[in-house]
C-alpha cells in the first residue's frame, strides 16, 4: 500500500509538468549535466543524430541518478536500466530538454570561420557533392583505392582548416563514394 506522500508525489507528477535544466552545457566537450525534479543526469550530447543514440537521436549515453546516486535509468549505447512508469516523466523531460538543446560544436566552427573569413560546410552530402563535382573528375580514370586517398586527404584538409569536427570525420571517413 502506498504512503500518503508518494501518492501525493505521484499525483502532483502526474499533474504538472516535470522541467529539466542544464548545470553544465560547455562547448568544449559533448558532456552535459543538469536536475530534473530530484534527480540528477549526466548525458553524452551529439550536434548530431546517430543510430546509437537513444532513439537513433543525439543522445548516446544518459544516466539518471536519486539523492543517493544510484542510477534509475542507464543508457549507454543501448539500455542498462530501462524507463520505468515512476521514471518517464523524468526521462521525457530530459529528453526533451536535450534533443531541443543548441548544437555547439558547428555554431563554434561558423563563428571560427566568420573570424577566419572561410564557409563552414554544415553537411556530408555538401561535402561529397562537392568532391564529386571538383575532386572526383580529376581522378575519373583511377581505381577505388586512389579515389579513397583522395576522398581521405579531401577530409583531412576540411579538418586542418576546421571546416568540420572530428566526430564529423571520424563518421564520414568510411564513406563510399
């Protein structure tokens, strides 16, 4: 049988909405902490969608831990501790707050290149367009293993110029083209 307190507690989840909020959103890593209700939760943050993030959306790791920090919910590239019905309002409140969240990594490379006076490519399709389109012709002729350094030595000097992120080319680095 339920106490009074945690069917007031779970009456009042049910009737409010649950907010979260960051206690560290830095643009130097993709670590973010923050509270949600009693909770607390640390969160791997990605600019961009990934087939394993929760979801396949930007989040790859995600603890939620009580006052004691033992761990209600746990995903780290697939489900430790799965969302339970005390837990989802919590959780969905995370989520929310993290999917809608800035992207940091790509703003902090335009206002880069503003200062640099370069274009900052934002996508890999502009990217392989463009190799397609200007690098790709020069080599028409050449064998898969020649068009594969091309498009390796293509990438590496987007990063050197930090025209794109290392997660960027760490992901697209395997791209047939």
């Amino acid at each position: 049988m339920k106490s009074l307190r945690e069917y007031i507690n779970e009456s009042l989840i049910n009737e409010s909405k649950i907010k979260a909020e960051f206690t560290k959103f830095s643009k130097k890593d993709n670590w973010v902490k923050g509270i949600v209700g009693d909770y607390k939760f640390e969160a791997k943050l990605f600019d961009e969608p990934s087939m394993y993030g929760i979801n396949d959306g930007r989040v790859s790791k995600l603890s939620i831990t009580d006052k004691q920090n033992n761990w209600v919910i746990n995903y780290d590239r697939g489900w430790d501790i799965e969302v339970t019905k005390k837990t989802k309002p919590y959780f969905d409140a995370v989520m929310e707050l993290l999917e809608k969240s800035p992207k940091r990594f790509l703003e902090s490379l335009k206002e880069h290149a503003v200062d640099k006076g370069t274009v900052v490519i934002e996508g890999k399709n502009d990217i392989i367009k463009y190799f397609k389109s200007e690098i790709l012709p020069d080599l028409e002729k050449s064998d898969n293993n020649t068009i594969k350094e091309a498009w390796i030595n293509y990438l590496n000097e987007l990063l050197a110029d930090k025209e794109i992120t290392q997660s960027q080319y760490d992901s697209w680095i395997d791209t047939k083209i």
